[in-house]
C-alpha cells in the first residue's frame, strides 16, 4: 500500500466529498443563473455550498465568492484591493509567501507599485510590529500567509489587522493552508479577505473561495456575467462547491479532534525519525504550527533522490516546487529562512491528513530510515559538492 | 524479487526502446531524464536538444505508456563542473574536446550510476548502441554494435569492468530499423522522431560563443596564422575559434584550399596546410584506459579509430607510463585533433582508448 504525506499539495478526496459530488452527478448539475427548476435547484445546491464554506472561517455566507482555487482568490484579492484604492501605491507581504502572491507582486513593482517583503525570522515567523511599522497612508494592501504550507509557521498577527484598518489599508490573508486544520474566525482575524482552497481540504483542485467582508469595496477581476454578486463573473464551478462545501463541513466537524490527532502523530513520526538519524533538522517552530506539517533537513544526502528513493518505496512527500520540466527547485521558503542552498536541497516535506493512521506513520517511518541510509552511503551529498 | 533498472531517457526513440526491451525481459524499470544544460530548452518546435521540456514529455509519456515510473533528475552542477568545464577549458587550450565521451565517463555511467544505487537499482543503461559480454573468466567485453552504421562503442571506451558489470545496452543486438519497428509496435509517439545531432548544451552550434560566454576575456588566446614554414597568412581572435582540418573561416583568402594543421594553445598560433599535410604517422595519446585494465602491457595491434565518423584504420598501440600511449598507423593515416578520442579495436571488440595529445609527425 501506498502511503500519501503530501496533503498540502493536495489532500485526498474526503467519502463527504465524493458523497455530494456523486449526488449531484446523478441529479444533473443545472446553472445556477437559469431561471427553471434545474437552475433553482442547482442554485439551492451552490447556497448550500457556500454556508459550509462560510462556517469553515466562521463568516457569512454573503462574503464567500467562490473562484477557481487558491491561486485566482490570491490574484483577485491583490487586483481587487488596488483597483478599490486606486490612489494607493504600495503592498506590504513576506519573503515567504505562495507563488501566486509573490509573482503578481513583482508584476506589480514592474507598474512602479512599492512592494515591501518582510523577511522571517530562522523559523519561518513574520514580525508583527515589522509589518505593521510599515504600513502607512500609501499602503493598500497587506497580504499574508496565515500559515505556511512549506514549513507549517503560523504567523502571530499582533496589530497588523487594527493598524491596517486605521490606516485605510485592506488586510488580506492566504489561509488556504490553514483553514480546517486549525480553528479560525474572520473577525477575531480582522482580515477583510480571506484565501480559502478547497482541494487541501479533501475536495477536487479547481475549487477555492475569497472571503470578502461585508463592509469592504473590492474592484472584480473577472469581468462578464452578475454571478458571485457581480463580483466574480462565468458560471460558478458548481461541481466543484459543492464538494468544497462538503470537505469544509467535514473538516470543521473533525477539527478539535483531528487536530490533536494529528498532532501527536506529526510529533511521533519526527521522535521516530529524529531517533534514527543523527543531525535531522525540523524547520520551523516548535510551536505556533499547522499540526501537520513536518519539513526535514535531511543531513548529507540531497532531497531529490530521497523524494524518487521514497516513491519508489511506496512513500510519497514533495520537495520545494517543481519546475516546468518536472524537476524539483530549492524551496524559496526555506531560503529565505537563512538556510544555505545545500540544506534546501536536502529538505522534504511531509504533510499529514485526515486518512493518515498511526500504522502508516510507523511504516514510514521505518522506510524513511532505511532509504535515508541508502541514499547517504550511495550517493554522499558531501562527496558530490567536493568534485565542483 | 526482478533487478531494478536505471534507465537513463532522453526523450528519443533509442532510449525508449530500450527502456521497453529491459521491461519485456523482466526488469523492473525506474525511467529517469537528466537535467544538463544550465538552461532548461525553451526552443519552440526545435527538438534537435536532449534536455528540453519537450523532450522530458517525450520521455514521460513513453513511461506512461509503458507502465514504469519516470523522473526528472537535476545533474546541472555536476554537468556544467565535469563536462561543460572540460569542453571550454579544452577549448581555450587548442584542442577540440569529445563532450559526450566525458559526459558518458562523467556523468551516465559515474554520477548516474551513484544516483541509481541511492534509488536501490543494480544496473544503469543507456540507448547506446554497444554490446558487452561477459567471458566463462567473467571478464566483461566491450563490442561494436551488431548496427555498424550505429555503432556508439566509439563513446564508451573509457568504461572499466566495474561500470561493464553494472551496465546494460540492451539495442546492442538490434539495428535502427528495428528499432523504429519497435517503437511503432510499442505506439511510441516518437518512433519517427529525428536524431538529435548537436550537443545538447549548445543547441545552436556556437562552440566559440559558449567558450566566451563560461570564461574570462584573459583566458581567450588571439594570434597568427602561419603556414608550415611560419609565414603569416593572417590574424585570429582565439584559438577556441578553430579545430584541426578546418577549412571555413579562416579569415584569409588563398589560391587552394588551407586546412588547420595544429593549434598552440600557448602562443596562440594556428598552422595551417594543404589537405595531405594533414595526414600524420601516428600520435600520443593521454589518459588512456583499457576496458580490461589486467591486459598485459606492451605492443599491441589494433584498428584505431581517431574520430567518431571516421572507420577504423590499422596502428600499433605501445602502451607507455602514466596512461600514456603511442600510436602509430600502418599507412600514413587521417588528421589527428588533439582533444578528441582515439579508440582502440581489435576487430569488434573495444580494447580501450584514450585522449588525442598531438600527431606524430614521423
């Protein structure tokens, strides 16, 4: 049996999940906008869908838009706020965020837009008072990512959200790693927009949401049709919130728990591992994490032949992110944590989900030992970089 | 529980094919495509490369196909520090390097071959079309390829008895043609594609311009043209502009065709002759090796091939110290460039080889 530690890319799909996506298959989907009994029962299942959501994040159903996943609600999020403060020049984030974040940015800061990237601390934390020192009367948007999904961090927001609300600032957070594996609530947040994915939930990729509060004004991104409250036009993907609706709701239902349980089992699988293998590092704090993410400088061997090493075993974990050839790049998290080149290359993820047992984490365990010593007597990382 | 197989890929027809024959014979087949140019082709709709994207997809889609897993291995530092370093450094020095015999030596059957163990494979092979055999004394053969318009052995005489061991050329016995049958049987969707002729890390022929571009101007060594008796026929802008028996690009006009007869790196000075000066008695070679290093040392006959698309021609091969070795050709035989391989055969067989130091005049 195969043995999937990769849920933050992409958890398996929830049986919730499959439940509602089958229902609705069988059903017939409908458009949501048509004015027939198809359409209003399509329309009944999209409400639906989007009240699980909105309790995922404890907001209201009024202020979730579903969108096409993690990647366009962070796009939409940064194009919305500066086409709503259209006078404003400056975005304020960390060195440590998600691609889709940091790549418009630097499109941005190619307009002439001020970006400020705050760089963490060794352990992967934002300062508070760092970010919210930089906001003033020119900023219009502070973007974070609530949790990391590279190393787990959970960022300590401190004043950031009250401070960016007195400066007329629109405070948004990447929550798409976070949500469901911790408990949150939009307004203890004080965030005016929210990234939600669905496919680290349990859901099919292709399926996320932004949170928009109430009060706030966000110019649209997709233009076209009045679907999403004329704030994201096409067809909604229905399939695809319905199934997020119902990973959400099973998520939230599981979440004290789960938590907890997986947790203890992040924890076991690191003293297993930790035990076995002198010198193993686990990046990121020791506390103030998502509980399911684990991610391991593996000492004098490179990262990309334990990645192959461990598939071919049966065990699958990732590694920074792939290029378009397939090949793996150095995580850009780790980096700017202060880790050497070398160490990034010898890193892996491991994240844990809803299916993980604790029988799996002994075996990977187990396995990973075995391969970690293979691949270091093999094919030394050491050795290799004296021959350059 | 099968052997598990390294199965270098490039995304051609050769390499998929043997990919698929190791697999009918019961390997257990792990497909991996290197990662060597220090940038990734973005060449659209050229394909003469072996490390673009296409390429990789090539390969991914024939490991799809097959049923076997495929990926994409990063070997850039290791190429550009151990392949792309010699090929310039070759270059500035007056010599003309043999890239794909140092990648082979360097890179497939050595880095990759570490890699393969690391992912717990026995063997590594390769699409070359090559044979090995193993003797009753368990000594391993390296042959010419039952193809002879295919033979690769040229590329592989450097390969010990160690690497021969753990080494599968699984095309060795089959021809081209059979091998297109085979990708077409097999639904390959590159059967038909073409070969790819260039080097892979400089898709657009410009040896120069990569030597310039992976050096510093003070290592670039400008001079004069000269003919055998040192008259000055012109001026140059780097040696690394030059191979022996070039005829184009010159920079001089003349009354019949002038070949580039020697190279010094040193002084810059390139000599160059009439075609038949070029014809020498033999050479030295350097860092020579025998793919059965217990051989006895001595006087040996041979065929001695001194460039890949050249045949064979009979020499005497006296080893000497320090892998080192004189060959001398029966009949006065073709230019000997310095930098490139000299291959030692006995009939089919590979007795080893070597690095072209410089011709023997006499």
């Amino acid at each position: 049996m195969r043995i999937y530690l990769d849920h933050n890319s992409g958890s398996t799909l929830r049986p919730e999940a499959i439940a509602a996506l089958n229902a609705l298959l069988l059903e017939g989907e409908g458009n949501p906008a048509a004015v027939h009994r198809a359409g209003q029962r399509a329309r009944r299942a999209l409400e639906q869908a989007r009240s699980e959501v909105a309790a995922l994040v404890a907001a209201s159903p009024s202020e979730i838009i579903f969108t096409s996943g993690g990647t366009e609600s962070n796009n939409f999020a940064i194009a919305g706020a500066l086409g709503a403060l259209s006078t404003r020049r400056k975005v304020i984030t960390s060195a440590i965020e998600h691609s889709s974040i940091l790549a418009p940015l630097v499109n941005l800061e190619n307009r002439g837009f001020e970006v400020v990237r705050i760089a963490p601390d060794p352990e992967g934390r934002i300062s508070p008072e760092a970010i919210a020192g930089a906001i003033d009367e020119t900023t219009a948007l502070v973007t974070l990512g609530l949790a990391n999904g590279e190393v787990g961090t959970i960022q300590d927001l401190g004043e950031i959200a009250r401070r960016a609300a007195s400066a007329g600032a629109l405070f948004h957070l990447d929550a798409a790693q976070a949500a469901g594996r911790i408990p949150l609530e939009v307004d203890a947040l004080g965030c005016a927009l929210m990234t939600l994915s669905a496919h680290k939930l349990g859901a099919p990729a292709g399926s996320g949401a932004l949170f928009i509060r109430d009060d706030c004004q966000v110019a649209p991104m997709l233009l076209g049709g009045p679907q999403e409250n004329a704030r994201r036009a096409g067809t909604p993907n229905l399939l695809g919130a319905v199934a997020f609706g119902a990973a959400a709701q099973a998520a939230v239902r599981a979440l004290p728990l789960e938590a907890a349980r997986l947790g203890a089992l992040t924890q076991s699988l690191f003293s297993l591992l930790a035990a076995q293998i002198p010198g193993l590092v686990c990046n990121g704090p020791p506390k103030d994490r998502i509980p399911n993410t684990l991610n391991l400088t593996f000492p004098g061997v490179l990262g990309e032949s334990m990645l192959i090493a461990l598939d071919l075993e049966g065990i699958q974990v990732s590694m920074g992110s792939a290029c378009a050839a397939g090949a793996v790049e150095p995580s850009h998290v780790l980096l700017a944590m202060g880790r050497s080149a070398r160490e990034a290359r010898s890193s892996l993820r491991l994240s844990l989900g809803w299916n993980t047992t604790a029988q799996e984490v002994a075996r990977a365990a187990e396995t990973i030992i075995r391969v970690w010593r293979r691949v270091s007597e093999s094919e030394p990382a050491a050795a290799r970089e004296a021959l350059s | 529980m099968s052997a598990r197989v390294l199965v270098a890929m490039s995304g051609g027809v050769d390499s998929s094919v043997a990919a698929a024959l190791l697999r009918e014979a019961g390997y257990e087949v792990v497909g991996v495509a290197m990662r060597l140019a220090p940038e990734p082709g973005h060449s659209a709709g050229r394909r003469a490369t072996c490390c673009s994207h296409e390429d990789f997809e090539d390969a991914r889609r024939v490991a799809e196909r097959l049923d076997f897993p495929f990926y994409v291995v990063d070997l850039r530092e290791d190429f550009a520090a151990r392949v792309i370093g010699n090929f310039v450094s070759e270059y500035l020095a007056g010599r003309t390097p043999n890239p794909c015999v140092m990648c082979n030596r360097e890179i497939k059957f050595d880095r990759l071959w570490r890699r393969a163990r690391a992912l717990g494979a026995d063997f590594v092979a390769t699409g070359h079309y090559a044979q090995t055999e193993r003797d009753l004394g368990g000594r391993f053969h390296l042959l010419r390829a039952r193809d002879g318009t295919k033979d690769q052995s040229y590329f592989l005489f450097s390969l010990t008895q160690a690497e021969l061991a753990r080494t599968l050329f699984p095309l060795g016995a089959i021809t081209k043609a059979e091998v297109r049958v085979r990708a077409r049987q097999l639904g390959l969707a590159n059967a038909d594609k073409p070969e790819s002729q260039e080097i892979c890390f400089v898709p657009d022929g410009d040896y120069a311009g990569l030597v310039e571009r992976a050096t510093s101007r003070d290592r670039i060594r400008p001079g004069r043209i000269v003919d055998r008796a040192g008259t000055a026929l012109g001026a140059h802008r780097g040696v690394h502009h030059f191979t022996v028996g070039q005829r184009r690009g010159l920079g001089f006009a003349s009354s019949e065709p002038m070949y580039v007869r020697e190279i010094h790196g040193e002084t810059g000075t390139v000599v160059v002759g009439r075609r038949e000066e070029l014809y020498c008695a033999g050479l030295l070679a350097r860092d020579v090796s025998l793919v059965d290093a217990s051989r006895t040392v001595g006087r040996l006959e041979v065929e001695v091939k001194t460039r890949y698309r050249q045949n064979s021609v009979p020499a005497v091969l006296a080893l000497g110290a320090e892998r080192r070795a004189e060959v001398r050709f029966l009949t006065r035989g073709p230019a000997a460039t310095p930098g490139q391989a000299c291959v030692f055969y006995r009939g089919e067989e590979v007795l080893g080889g070597g690095f072209i130091e410089r011709a023997l005049e006499a």
